[in-house]
C-alpha cells in the first residue's frame, strides 16, 4: 500500500492507512471533537444522517514544534471553520459527510473503517472536487493529517503540519498531471 492518495475517479482522490485498533478506537479519533483536533480539526459532529458537522482547524496546535504558516496559507493562521452534514453514518464503519465553505464549493469525504487483526485499514476518499488544484489541495492535507493521526495512534510525537505538507504538495503536483 502506497501512502500517497491515488486519483481513482473525476473529482476524487483516495488515501488509504493501517492504523493501531481497535476499531472502536480509531472511529473515537473520527467523531470525538477532543480527539479529532490532535491530527484534524475539532468542533461538533452530529452523527445522524443530515446532521451538523462544523470542523474548526488550527493546524498551529497539531504538533508541539512550532513552525511558520506558508505564505499562501497566511489567511487561515489562527484558525478557519467548516461547516457541513453528515450523508451517511454507521459506526464504527462508515462515516461521510459534506465538507466546503460555501454552498458551490461543497465536497463530499468518507471514511471507510475495516478491522485488520489488531489493526484498522482506514480508506479517506474525498470526492467532488472540481479542479487539479482543489484535487493536489486535498490529496497533500489529507496526507498529513492521516500522518499525523498516526504519529498519535502509535504514540509517536506528532510531526508538525506544514513541512510535512510542503514535501508532499510538491509530490502531489507531480503525481497528478496537469492535462
């Protein structure tokens, strides 16, 4: 299993993760707002079908070494918010839910859980994205959050965010072709 997301369909992309169990564990890291700021974003998840979700990142505060915020991401230093619902829910397996901004720059991003012995294949797939650049975008976030969230389930320091994004945008940019 390659860990760079994959280009599988138009408009989406694909991450995939073996992650420490049990499953019950990573889906907490899913839906707990506590635990879900340490690798994503914190904020409410009503997990119902049609439910509220508002993510609130600050990716400043997903590791202890402090690092600059890149230039072009200047505009959400100290925090941005997300707002949308969720589309499908059946713990601890599945969870989707509508991801944007505004109503024409909603996506759609599902996890998929699935039990591997004492481990948990997590499958990320982010899908209406409506150009290369939102694809490159989301493929090298998605990257280091799911990084991050490793470091944390192996109880690893957590690697600071926007380096890590840095080497992997670059490498996005070349998997994922202008055409």
């Amino acid at each position: 299993m390659s860990e760079y997301g994959v280009h599988t369909e138009a408009g989406a992309v694909r991450l995939e993760r073996v992650l420490p169990g049990p499953i019950e564990r990573v889906w907490a890291y899913l839906t707990e707002s506590d635990k879900r700021r340490q690798w994503l974003a914190s904020g409410s998840m009503d997990l119902r079908v049609g439910g509220p979700v508002e993510l609130h990142f600050n990716h400043a505060e997903l590791s202890a070494k402090k690092e600059p915020t890149p230039e072009r991401y200047k505009k959400y230093e100290g925090g941005h918010t997300n707002r949308g619902r969720v589309t499908q829910c059946e713990p601890p397996r599945l969870l989707s839910f509508i991801w944007g901004t505004t109503p024409d720059d909603d996506s759609e991003v599902t996890f998929e859980l699935s039990p591997q012995g004492d481990k948990v294949l997590l499958v990320v797939t982010h899908r209406r994205l409506r150009d290369r650049a939102g694809k490159v975008s989301v493929a090298g976030g998605w990257h280091v959050h799911l990084d991050v969230l490793v470091d944390i389930l192996s109880g690893n320091a957590p690697r600071p965010f926007w380096s890590a994004l840095a080497v992997v945008d670059d490498e996005y940019e070349r998997r994922f072709p202008a055409t």
